[in-house]
C-alpha cells in the first residue's frame, strides 16, 4: 500500500485514544509459577503432572502443554512414577503429605505471598485462635488456605453480611487472614465491620492482599477517570482479573473482560472514544499486544501508558530446579 493511500486510510477510521495500564499482567508469582514447570520439564523430561491450571489462563496453560505439561484435578490422577508440580494458588496440607506418602517427586509452586499466609494461618492455630478467612468459596487459594489447619479451626467470610452475620464461640480470640487477590476496597468493608464487633480481633503484620493485586487495581482507577470503556484481559476463573472489572465499573468506567482480541463486542465499543486495556495478573504480554493489534486495525489509535506504580519483585526457585535454573 502506498504512503499516501495508508494515509487516507487512517483518516477515514475513527480516531480512539488507549489507555494502556501500568502496572498489568504477570507478577512475580505468575513469573515464577510458569517458569517452575518451565524447568521441571527441562529436568525431569516431558511429561510433568501439574495438579490444577498452574495459573488462570488458558493460553498459558495451553502453551505449557505444548512442551509437556498434563493438567489434572487431582494428585490420584498422577502415576507414582512421574514428577508433579503444585499450583500458584496453593494446596491443603493434605495434597504434599500425601504425596510422601506416595514417595513422589514435587515441587511446590505455591506464590511466597501466599505461602505467607498460609504461616501466619499456622501460627494463629497454634496461640489457640479461631481464624477467619476473607475470600470466594470454592476458589483454589481459598481451599489451599483452609486446608493448612483442621476443620473447624477457620470460617469463610465472603461479604459484609457474612461479617455482621458470624457468631464465634469466642469472640475476644479471633484472627483474620485474606485471600491475595481481593478487591482492596471491599475487602477493607469486611475488615471493618469486624473489626467494629470484635475488637481484640488480630490483624495481619502486614495486608495479605498481594502488592500485584493492589498496583494493578490502583492503575484501574487512575486509568478508569479518562476511559469510556475498559478492556481486562484474563480468564472468568481468575479471582484478580474479575476484580479489576468491578474495580473499573465502581469508577464509573463499563468494564468487560476478555480472555483474548477475539472475544471483543465491538458494537459495546461504539461510541467509545478512549479506551483503557489492563491485564489480570496470570494474562501475558502477548495477549495484551493483540487486543491493541486488533483494536488498531478497526481504529485510528494511539497508545498511551497511565502508570501508578513500578515493579521489580523476583521470586526465586525452589531448590530442587535450581541446577536447571
């Protein structure tokens, strides 16, 4: 195509200004996660068992079984034989014993900042307190959490409700822990209503919500004051990207989530004239490259970045791949 005719071009496209958010996508979890199955296939040889999706998205899953990786449910579906890899998220206390028991070859790829509270979920059992875990039912993390002590030792609070709704047998001995991924904002609701019933209640020495979860909901907010629609890449199942939908709407700016640039309502766009694209914390680069590829073929778009925050957070391997690493 000649200069000039890419010229007209453009100018018959409706001009759309991006608002690209940072920070977006992969944290130091993520990283570390995919690259612990990375490794292990390196070591060990294909294939590599990995009990649950290693993280929230597809593509990425997809990618990793490309070189070797097989998902499952559970540690049963695994031959004895065979390494296996746990997920970001983390597990019960149930799922490594087990695999001793078994005599397997794992490696644990649960996020240090959630292994972080699965410690400090520890060390409230062992001072006597009943323990009260912020978070989504049925959520990976969530039963991982629950499942480093015994049953009955924690209760899930949801909601606000459930706060003000929750009757323990002692209140002046109560502590809280919260799932990593959480909207910031609701979260600090539920902290208060029980904070305002219970007040011997125990706090985290520091907020359990991940800095990752926290940097990218703060870019939703800074970004969502100049957007008319916002774009979150990442998967339904993923608990951070799901957050920054509401995080946007709350700002006033309509969100929708996609897992990728095919999955765009472009009639929900029309009339648009800024649109802001962020990514959940298990959503790689790529995938945010070809929502701006696709939205630069239908529109005359520029690009800019609304940053909030600098990241530079390294988590290191397990020792078992650090030969390989």
């Amino acid at each position: 195509m000649l200069a000039s005719d890419a010229n007209r071009e453009s100018q018959m496209r409706t001009p759309l200004k991006i608002l690209l958010a940072n920070p977006r996508g992969f944290c130091a979890g993520v990283d570390r996660a995919i690259k612990i199955v990375e490794l292990a296939i390196k070591k060990f040889g294909a294939p590599v068992y990995v009990r649950h999706e290693i993280v929230h998205n597809r593509y990425v899953v997809e990618g990793l079984e490309s070189i070797g990786a097989i998902f499952v449910d559970e540690l049963d579906e695994v031959p004895a034989d065979v390494p296996v890899v746990f997920s970001a998220h983390g597990v019960p206390k149930s799922v490594p014993e087990e695999a001793e028991r078994r005599n397997m070859i794992y490696v644990d790829a649960t996020c240090p900042l959630v292994s972080k509270v699965h410690r400090a979920v520890e060390r409230h059992q062992a001072s006597g307190r009943h323990i009260l875990m912020i978070g989504h039912a049925g959520h990976p993390e969530v039963i991982g959490t629950m499942g480093q002590v015994g049953e009955g030792s924690m209760s899930l609070i949801e909601t606000v409700e459930d706060a003000e709704a929750l009757q323990p047998d002692d209140p002046d001995s109560l502590a809280y822990v919260t799932q990593t991924t959480l909207s910031v904002d609701d979260t600090a609701d539920i902290v208060a209503t029980l904070e305002r019933r219970f007040p011997q209640l125990t706090n985290p020495k520091k907020e359990d919500i991940c800095y990752a979860t926290t940097n990218r909901q703060v870019a939703v907010k800074e970004m969502a004051k100049q957007a008319d629609r916002a774009i979150v890449i990442g998967a339904p199942n993923s608990s951070n990207s799901m957050r920054l939908v509401e995080v946007s709407e709350k700002c006033g700016c309509p969100g929708r989530l996609v897992q990728r640039a095919a999955d765009i309502d472009w009639n929900w766009l029309d009339g648009a004239e800024t649109v802001g694209i962020t990514a959940g914390a298990s959503a790689p680069e790529v995938l945010v490259e070809e929502v701006i590829d696709a939205l630069k073929e239908r529109y005359d778009a520029a690009v800019s970045l609304v940053t909030t925050a600098e990241e530079d957070v390294v988590f290191k391997v397990p020792p078992i791949l650090k030969d390989v690493a």
